[in-house]
C-alpha cells in the first residue's frame, strides 16, 4: 500500500488515491441514445399507466423527454442534480398527479433504465486494470455524474465493478456534478488524503479533467471515446496532466508519473475512435 505523506519519508508511488468516472471510462455505451431513449421512456410511460395513471403513453414519453433535455442543460450550468426523479414528479404534476408515491416513480424510472442497461458494456480492460491497481496498493474511488443515483448502482453490479471500490459517489446522490471541487474532496475524505495525492481518470475534460484541477488533483484523460462535442469544445482550454488511450496504459503511467512526458498537446482522439 502506498505510505502516507510523512514528512522526512518518500512515498513509493506519487499517489494513494485513484478516482474513476464511469461513463465512456469504464463502460461504454454500445447504442444509439436516439433510439434508445424512446423505448425507455415507452416503458415508463407504460409502468405508469399499468399503475393506474391516465396517460397517453406517446405523449408523456414526448413531454417527460422534452423536460429532460431542459434540466440536462441546467445543470452544465450550476452543476447540481435534481434527478431524473424530480423531473418525473415535476411532470406528472402538471398531468395533473401531483401526489403520485415515489415508489411508482421508482418503478416506472427502473423500468426505462432497464432497456439501456442492456447497451452498456464494460470496458475490455476494466477489470483487469482495477485488479492490478488495487493489487498495487492504491485506493480506488467511483464518481459519476448521473441524474439516477439507483441507475449508477445497477450499471456497476452489471458490469462487477464494485468490489473493487471504497467509495461510489453520484451526483444524484449528492446533489452536486463534477466539476464542482466539493464532491471530489467529499471522495477524498474517505481516506483523509490530500488532494496532490489523488488522480482523477475520466473521459470528460469539462467535468473530469477540469473537476480534479479545481480540486487540487492531478487527472488523466482517457481518450479512446472523447469524441464528442462536450470535449471538443474545451480541448485547447481544458489540459489534462496526461492521456492514455486504454485503461491498460493506466498502471505504467502512474507507476512512473514523475518520467511521463510533458502533454502539450491533445491526443489525436478522432483518428483512434474510429
């Protein structure tokens, strides 16, 4: 296990702390959103309506989508998670069930994941990275910014990523998206580590990569499914300490971090993602 920062001993390994995103780092989403969603949201609407609400199943799953995408661009702006939760309560008010239970809510919610949990797939090398990393003595950590804390749980028993983690944080769990500093240090404190003794692993430059800078972390941009608009708007402003396009580059890279090279530039991701 690396030692802690004692002062007048040297640690073996330049961190003891390694937090993950999940999303695009260790799983991959093997679909197309677009037509993905809509069975989802037919199975909600669906759920709901077997539960006894009076809905137009076509309807609602239009209107619950349209209430979605307007709270998915909120919060890229003031990075807090109001759930998918509260965005399915907010719109059955307005059909007029403003005190439906929350456990119909939950139902019709796990019902609509259930479809896309079938398109995630974790990562060739996951395991076997994390199996190493541990091996080697660090902590692992888990944060993902989700609207669905229960969603997050489900898509890591699926892909047996669990017991490789001391702590899995979520957004919809904590009320606050990367890259806000706080749920970064709320992950750190399990360990009561400093944050120059964690890393952050992430495919997102304005919420992985750009988090664990305001955090005080050093971070690794996983560049294998980085082509995506989110990114590209931030790759000449947003520069992460270094890039790995595998995960299986992971161990080496922090094994010898103070000998990696310089990152001037971003990787050409667009070439390797094809």
């Amino acid at each position: 296990m690396p030692s802690r920062n004692v002062p007048g001993k040297t640690t073996k390994n330049s961190f003891e702390v390694v937090l993950f995103d999940l999303g695009h780092t260790l799983i991959h989403f093997d679909g197309t959103w677009s037509e993905v969603f809509p069975k989802g949201a037919a199975v909600l609407a669906e759920r709901l309506r077997a539960a006894g609400y009076r809905l137009d199943p076509l309807e609602f799953s239009r209107r619950f989508n349209e209430a979605l995408q307007v709270y998915y661009t909120s919060r890229e702006t003031d990075f807090i998670e109001y759930t998918s939760l509260y965005v399915l309560r907010r719109l059955l008010t307005e059909f007029g069930y403003a005190q439906a239970p929350e456990e119909h809510l939950r139902s019709a919610l796990k019902g609509m994941h259930s479809v896309s949990h079938a398109y995630w797939k974790a990562e060739n090398e996951s395991l076997p990275t994390l199996d190493l990393l541990q091996k080697q003595g660090y902590h692992l950590g888990l944060i993902s910014n989700a609207s669905d804390d229960q969603d997050v749980q489900d898509l890591i028993d699926n892909a047996r990523l669990r017991s490789y983690f001391d702590i899995i944080l979520t957004s919809a769990a904590v009320g606050i998206r990367k890259p806000h500093p706080r749920i970064f240090h709320m992950a750190l404190a399990r360990w009561e580590v400093p944050p120059e003794k964690a890393v952050m692993v992430g495919d997102t430059l304005g919420a992985d990569i750009l988090g664990a800078q305001n955090s005080g972390m050093a971070s690794v941009w996983v560049t294998r499914r980085a082509d995506r608009p989110e990114n590209t708007a931030h790759e000449d402003t947003i520069q992460p300490d270094a890039s790995v396009e595998s995960l299986a580059e992971l161990p080496s890279l922090l094994g010898n971090w103070d000998q990696r090279p310089d990152y001037h530039n971003p990787p050409n991701y667009k070439t390797r993602a094809e």
